[in-house]
C-alpha cells in the first residue's frame, strides 16, 4: 500500500483521542485516527466510565426499591437477570461507539483500525486487517490511555481475580468477593456487586479509604458502604494470592496478623499503568519517566518535536475531562493558535452512594502547602431538597482564601454531587469570591442552593444553618 500522507495522526480513538483528531479536523487539518480496536471510545467509552455508570444506576434502582419500604412504598422482592443487564449495559456502549465513528466519518477523519507503531519521528505502521498501512506525518497525538495494573504476585492467570475490565462484564455474582484496593474504582465496582447480592470485603493499605478527598467528605460513603458491604479494612498489605479449588486463597498482613481468606472472586483495584510499550517510541526522541508516562511539557510536548502526548499515557490525574482539555491544549499548539499553559481546573467525581466530587484545593492539600484558608461547610441535614431524597448524610464544603475571599477549593459528597461540582468549577474559573456565590440567587428546593448557603456559612448570614459571623454580605 502507498504510504497515507496526513497532516496529524493521532494514535488512540479515546476520549482524548477522539476529540484531538475532531478539534484538528475542524480546524481545516488532514487527520489519521488510528485505533487497535473495531469500537472507538477507548477504555473510558468501551471498560470504563461509561459501562461503570451503566452498572451503578442499576444498583441505585435496587437500592430506591428497597429504601422506598421507609416511605411507605413496597415492592416484590427484585430478581436480576444478568444477561439482560450485559445487554442493555452493551447497547449503551455500542451506541455511542457508533456516534463516535459517525462523526469521525462526518468530519472527513480517516480511521485506521489496528496496532500503531513509530517507525520513526516522522512514520507510522498500522496492522490492519488487510495488512501494514504506513502513514507519514507533520505530527502525531499519542493518546493510548492507561490500563489497569495487576502485580505480578496476584497475576496467575485464574479469571476468577479479576481487573475492572473482566469486573464490568458481571459475568456472575460470587457470593464472596475481595476488593483489593479502597479507591474509587474498588469502591464504584464494589457498589456495584454488593448491591446485587455479593458478601464484599475491600482491604485498603492506607488509613482510609479514597485517599486525595478529605476524610470528612469521604466519611458518608465510609459510613454508608459499611451498611452495604461485609467489612471494609484499612491498613491492610495484600501478600499473596493462589488457586485452591474453585475459590482463591488470599494472604495478608492485617493489624500485624497474617490472615488467609477464602473468596469466590477477587478484583484488584490498585492503580492503572499507561499503554506506553509495544509502541515503537524507541524509535523516536520521547522520553518516558520511570512509571513508564510520556514526559511532556505544558503545552503536551514531547522531546520529540513531532509528537505530542495527551490523557492517561501523559500522566498526572487519570480521567477523561482531562484528556478531553488536554486534546485541545495540543491542538492549539500544532496550529500555533492561544495554546494556554495557565492551570485548568480539574474535577473529580467518584460515583459511589453517595457521590463524591471536588475540584480546586482540598482542605487536606491547604494544610500540607501552608496555605491559609477558611473553611466553610453547609450539612445537607439542613437542605429540604436532601430531605425530600431521603438523602441528609450530604454536605458542602468551601475552602476559600480568608484574604481575597476567591474561592480557592470546592467539595461535595451526596445525592448528585458529580453534576453539582460543575457549579464549583465555573466560580473557580471565572475567579469567583465567596460573596459572588452567596448572592447569586439559586431556586429553592435545590441542592445547587447548598452551595449558596455554604458561601452564606462563610460570612456567618446562611438562613438554615447557624455560623460564627465573619463579616457582612451586601451587594455592594
């Protein structure tokens, strides 16, 4: 085949992938998308964020059945029918997978399915189907996202110790299952089980569990979990795993013990690793540090001046928004247009029940940088929209600089806390203070309006929630 000549390739159809090979087409470019596999979204579309989500509003539904007894409301006992669920949880999947090659389509992206491979700095090989495609380039995007990690010690080839990957495939419901890993996705996927009829343990090496939130906003979902799950154990270090029949056998240090367990199924939730080998990169100038990340700059550069780098393989958080920004970033730099190197901000969400969600600085981060800052905090008990959910075990929280009153952090754990931090986000862009929160007026009965009264906390005025007074809020 003659070589395919492009004015960027971009390796990895994910959702950094996808939207740097759209932002560039639509910038007049010729664009490549090169994708190993037949469905584009990437891991976040295909084993991800998408099919998580999927599974957890099935698990919210079965939970609303069963807490709607304490509203007078009863239901028949529910019956899941696994097959059913996979296949309305793959028609999700497969139609944005379809949406995403219709608009590549639309745009005049060319899509090459198969395995990339730098050839050089200005080269590279695709396996087809039909055999090696070579595409020469001015630049390339490197966007292979991340995959999840599996020590050694625990990798022995048994499907019964499971990644998130084979997790979301729900291929049964053990009637035990130990989650390695009290992070967000050890807590989502073992939400997930527990609420469909698994025993669920979750072993955590740290103090606690969703380690980068403040303790007190991960508090509720601690407290919560332990109703739903069989145990949850911190400080505990995972020594070995083996097959013993039909179940695994699992070692560890717990409280200076050794203990050995029994479990039907175990995932391991300890971290992601980028999809930086078997890609040729030696054959370029990129350099990677010693997790194995593309080193870049701010504007996603590489040392190579061909090719860039965005998403999970670039490091930093591991999320999809980021990757999606950061599309842009290295788009904008190629075409020599407003490529910022100012911080954006990044919102988190951990999609357990409760939700949890912050963007900016923690109180946590506050204290460890020596920064001086108030913290303000506004608990959903006092929210009447929280009530009517029966959902009070929320709250908001601000933490703002005492001196400028620009709110430098927001944090959120509740009932729909992912789609509220978005609020949060928009104040700290556009370099929001307290007082621009507490006076700008947000419908009541709303949990958006928790927000305004945490700001109203902050200046001691917030009408259903006592506080120290700090100073007045006018409109002035």
């Amino acid at each position: 085949m003659e070589p395919i000549q492009t004015d960027i390739v971009v390796v990895g159809a994910g959702p950094g992938g996808y939207t740097a090979a759209f932002y560039a087409a639509d910038h007049g470019q010729k664009v490549v998308l090169v994708e190993r596999e037949a469905r584009l979204g990437g891991v976040c579309l295909n084993r991800g964020c998408i099919p998580s989500k999927a599974l957890l509003h099935a698990a919210h539904t079965l939970n609303l059945a069963q807490e709607a007894q304490h509203w007078g409301i009863r239901f028949g006992e529910p019956k899941v029918d696994l097959a059913k669920l996979r296949a309305w949880k793959e028609s999700i999947l497969q139609k944005l997978g379809n949406g995403v090659a219709q608009l590549a389509q639309r745009r005049n992206v060319q899509v090459l399915t198969g395995r990339g491979y730098f050839e050089d700095s200005t080269t590279i090989r695709v396996e087809t189907a039909a055999g090696q495609q070579f595409v020469k380039y001015e630049k390339a995007i490197v966007a292979t996202g991340s995959k999840a990690a599996m020590p050694k010690a625990f990798d022995l080839g048994n499907p019964r110790i499971m990644t998130s990957t084979e997790a979301l495939d729900i291929e049964e419901i053990p009637k035990t299952l130990l989650v390695v890993g009290g992070g967000y996705i050890g807590m989502e996927l073992g939400t997930v089980y527990a609420t469909l009829g698994s025993q669920v343990v979750v072993v955590e090496a740290a103090d606690g569990i969703l380690s980068g939130a403040d303790p007190d906003l991960a508090r509720p979902i601690a407290a919560r979990a332990a109703q739903r799950f069989k145990e949850i154990r911190t400080k505990v270090k995972v020594l070995d795993m083996a097959t013993k029949g039909p179940q695994i056998k699992v070692t560890m240090d717990w409280n200076g013990e050794r203990v050995e367990e029994l479990y039907d199924r175990v995932l391991v939730s300890v971290g992601r690793v980028p999809n930086a080998d078997d890609l040729g990169l030696e054959n370029t100038r990129v350099t990677r540090d010693d997790r194995g990340y593309i080193e870049v700059d701010e504007f996603q550069q590489t040392q190579d001046p061909a090719i860039l780098a965005i998403g999970d393989i670039a490091g930093g958080v591991l999320l999809a928004h980021k990757a999606s920004r950061e599309a842009r970033i290295a788009v904008e730099r190629i075409l020599g247009e407003s490529a910022t190197e100012d911080d954006f901000i990044i919102p988190a969400v951990v999609f357990t029940d409760p939700e949890l969600a912050w963007c900016g600085v923690t109180e946590a981060e506050a204290r460890a940088k020596g920064l001086t800052v108030e913290v303000a905090k506004f608990p959903w008990s006092a929210s009447g929209r929280a009530l009517t959910f029966d959902r009070p075990d929320g709250m908001t929280k601000l933490v703002v600089d005492p001196e400028t009153e620009r709110i430098l952090g927001v944090g959120i754990v509740g009932h729909g806390a992912g789609e509220l931090i978005a609020e949060g986000v928009v104040a700290m862009e556009m370099g929001a203070t307290a007082m621009d929160l507490a006076l700008s007026v947000h419908p009541h009965p709303t949990l958006s309006e928790t927000l305004m009264e945490c700001a109203e906390v902050f200046y001691g005025h917030a009408t259903h929630a006592l506080a120290r007074k700090r100073r007045d809020v006018t409109s002035a």
